[in-house]
C-alpha cells in the first residue's frame, strides 16, 4: 500500500468507478443528457470512488503484494 504503483492502480479503479456510476445514472433514464442532474452524477460518482479507494485499502494486505486487488495477475496462455 506505501508504493507508488498501489495508488497508481488504485486511482486507476477509482476514475473507472466513477465514470461507470455516472454512465449508469446517465443511462438509468435514458440518454436525455440535457435533463441530467450532473450535481447528482458527479456526487454518485465521488462517492463511488471513495468507496473504490478504501475498497483498495482494505484489499492491500489480502492480494499480491503492492497491489489493490484481491486476485493474482492472471496471464492470458494461449491454448493452441
């Protein structure tokens, strides 16, 4: 969690929840992007990341080491 790599991903996760909350509350009534509350989006979306960076924290002493995940970085094989 003390390295720049963590935050590095873990801001990565963060900005991904965010834009995931927004699209979900642009989209939870259809696509009328003029009648958007974008107050409420970008405070869904804050909050969002918030949880997403203490969900990070949390997970730091349970995955690999240095990282905010939960699950060992899986390597695509190729089955041919």
């Amino acid at each position: 969690m003390f390295t720049a790599s963590f935050w590095k991903a873990a801001a990565e996760r963060a900005v991904k929840t965010f834009a995931q909350a927004g699209l979900a509350l642009l989209t939870g009534d259809g696509l009328g992007v003029l009648d958007v509350d974008w107050g409420q989006v970008g405070s869904v979306g804050l909050l969002a990341a918030i949880a997403s960076v203490l969900t990070s924290i949390v997970s730091s002493g349970v995955g690999p080491v240095g990282s905010p995940s939960v699950v060992e970085d899986s390597k695509a094989t190729d089955a041919a």
